[in-house]
C-alpha cells in the first residue's frame, strides 16, 4: 500500500487539500484536527503543499514588507504573499523564505528545510506554521465571514459564541455547557454569513478544549460573558456598544483597507441580526436554562 | 502632549491609513495598524455633530467655511459651533485619523 501524501480537511465550508513530499500520517497532525478531515472536496477549495528543503524555485521579494515582528517577516509582491523566518535566535535577519501563498490564499507552498517537525507529528496547523488563523482569516474575509476571538457551541442545533478577554472564562464555559451539545471550540469561532444566515463553525485553533467539532449551527446569540454569582442574560440594544465590545475580539489576519472595508460590512449585517447579550454566569451551570429561553 | 493646531483657514481630509463606515447611525473609523492577531484597536465612533462635520471634511473646504454651513443647519451659535468643530479637528489630528492640507 502506498504512503499516504495528501488529506483534506473542511473548515467554515473551506475545503483545504493538505499535500507533502513527506508522508502524511495519522499522527502528523495534532489529534484535535482529526474530525476536520473530510473526503469531500467542495467547490470552495484551496490547496497546501509541504515541500522538504529550501525554497529555491521563489525568489526572495525585495517588495513591500505588510508584517514585521520576530519571527516574522510578511511581504506582499504582486501576485503572491510570502513569509520569511526573518530573524535568528540572535535577532539577527536571516530571511528564509518558509511560506509562498497566492494573493487569495487558495495555493500555498510551506518548506521545511528540516524535515524533524513533520516527522515528530502531532502538528497542531496544516500549514505547520504556529497556527492555521491567520490564513482561515483571511479566507472568511473574502467570503463574508471573520474569526472571532470566543469559545461557541452548538445547542438544541443553535449557535452560540461566548465572548470575551483571555480570562473571562470562555473554556469554563463552554466546559460547562458540554453535556447539553457540541463545543465548536473554546477559543476561536468562525463566523459567515451564508445566504443571508448568520453561522458559526467549529476551528481547531489555540484553546484548551482537547474536542472541538467541525459542525456549524445558525447563530442564535453573540453572549459577552461576565463571571457573576448570578446566571442572567441581559439584551445590549445600543448597536455601538455591541460594535465596541466585539471588534476587538475579531481575528485580524493582515489587516489592511480592503480586508476591514469587508470585515466592517460583515459585521454591520451580523449585529443588525443577530442579538446579543451580557451573558452573567456563575459555576453552578445553570446558565443553560437562561440559554434555552434565548 | 501638545494639542495639534487647528487653523480655521486650513481644508483637512481623511487619512488614508483609516477605514470608516456609517454604523447604525454613527461614523464607525478604524485604524490601520497594519498588525497580525487580535489586539484591540482603538476604535473610534462619531455621533450625529461629527458626523456632519466629518462629511464636509472633503480637503477643498476650509474649516471657516464648514463652521458657516453647519451654522446654516444647525440651531446654535457660531461660537459654539466654531469651539466644537475645532474641538473634534484637534482630536482627529491627534489620532492622525485626518491629514492638513493648506487652502
């Protein structure tokens, strides 16, 4: 039997066709990816290839620089964006060349001029890079979505997002909630407005939820929670303050002009539809009846 | 830090390192941090007075004659008037959300 060399995983109804040089093995990918594969190949498809070596067939840019903070160096050159490894342990600027990617982000080409990281496994990105956001942020940007920094969950076949800063208690919540559904994940949700429905969909990324589920769910409530010794949900009618209070919590990939032009819009149709709630929840897991009645 | 000055005499545009969109009834302007991750931006909203201005804010207007048509629209006098509109230009300039251009 051959060695397998390619897989596709499904996210936000993205096909993403993983392809190496290497072999792909069960374990290559981090466990928590697993559910995502799929043998369906949507239409909406992109494509990444794991090369051994070094990127001798792409000429490093001298073009302009989007991104600039160790290790990385981003830079946009007509019709590709590439990223170096900019910098040394020494902080010295190296420039190797490690991701080539098509302006929309449909082919990417990542090398790994050691193949160890491969071979050990348990690789928690399929571009093996230190996580799959960005690149998913910027695919949704194109497709009237975004990421969101929350935890959500699919219950009675409604969405739910749970927003809030690092220590609000996204992962204790949606802990909690787990036996009455589905977490889609406890720290990164993609959200896409799909024919007019506000979905979200599960994501592998950050969070400490070992289960995460590729399902998605119409959203039926954005919850900026708050830890109480109450379980209370409190309807925001004021639209400026759910804009305020949700912005900050959007993944920006590259975030230039055109990428918030669209991000805004997105945003504007989803809090004109979707309410949204200070959510007060307490330990005691109860808050699941103050969801039902949402 | 010193305020930025703002002269009555000068014309003022949006940058071009901002996005901005109508929001529910206010001016939603974002800047471009250019960044990667999920920082909080500062973000920055105009009501219904700012807004007004903020439309007017073409390059090719001075701010003397933005002061006089808003004095036509609005039912107060031109001291106040003149004292917000440079009150909001100082704070534009200051975020660089606008850029001076000499009439």
């Amino acid at each position: 039997m051959g060695q397998k060399k390619e897989y596709v995983f499904s996210i936000a109804d993205i096909a993403i066709l993983v392809g190496s040089e290497m072999t792909i093995k069960d374990d290559t990918f981090a466990l928590k990816l697993r559910p995502f594969r799929t043998d369906n190949l949507s239409t909406d498809l992109l494509c990444v290839m794991h090369h051994t070596g070094y990127a001798t067939d792409f000429i490093l840019p001298q073009t302009q620089c989007v991104y600039d903070m160790p290790p990385w160096k981003i830079y946009r050159n007509g019709d590709n964006i590439t990223y170096c490894e900019g910098y040394s342990p020494t902080g010295d600027y190296i420039g190797l060349l490690k991701a080539v990617w098509s302006n929309d982000y449909r082919n990417g080409h990542i090398f790994h001029p050691s193949p160890k990281k491969w071979l050990n496994g348990n690789i928690e990105a399929l571009t093996a890079m230190t996580t799959d956001q960005i690149l998913v942020a910027s695919l949704l940007s194109d497709r009237n979505g975004f990421l969101l920094h929350s935890g959500g969950m699919k219950l009675w076949d409604k969405g739910f997002v749970f927003i809030g800063a690092s220590d609000a208690g996204k992962s204790t919540t949606v802990e909690m909630l787990q036996q009455h559904g589905e977490i889609l994940c406890d720290d990164r949700i993609a959200v896409r407005n799909i024919d007019g429905e506000q979905r979200i969909y599960g994501t592998w990324f950050h969070g400490t939820c070992p289960q995460v589920s590729p399902a998605s769910a119409p959203l039926r409530a954005l919850c900026f929670i708050e830890q109480s010794d109450r379980n209370e949900a409190i309807l925001i009618t004021d639209r400026q303050e759910i804009l305020r209070r949700l912005l900050p919590r959007i993944v920006k990939p590259l975030a230039d002009a055109e990428w918030w032009a669209k991000t805004l819009a997105t945003v504007d149709e989803l809090i004109r539809t979707v309410p949204a709630y200070v959510l007060r929840r307490d330990l005691s897991g109860k808050v699941v009846d103050v969801l039902r009645n949402l | 830090m010193e305020a930025p000055k703002v002269s009555l005499n000068n014309c003022y545009i949006p940058s071009h390192d901002i996005v901005s969109r109508e929001i529910d009834g206010e001016i939603v302007i974002v800047p471009l941090t250019g960044g990667v991750g999920d920082l909080a931006d500062d973000l920055f909203s105009l009501n219904v007075t700012g807004k007004a201005i903020w439309h007017l804010l073409d390059g090719e207007t001075t701010l003397e004659q933005i002061v006089t048509q808003l004095c036509d629209r609005f039912d107060a006098p031109r001291d106040v008037i003149e004292r917000d509109v440079t009150g909001l230009l100082e704070e534009l300039l200051a975020r660089r959300i606008v850029t001076t251009r000499p009439a």
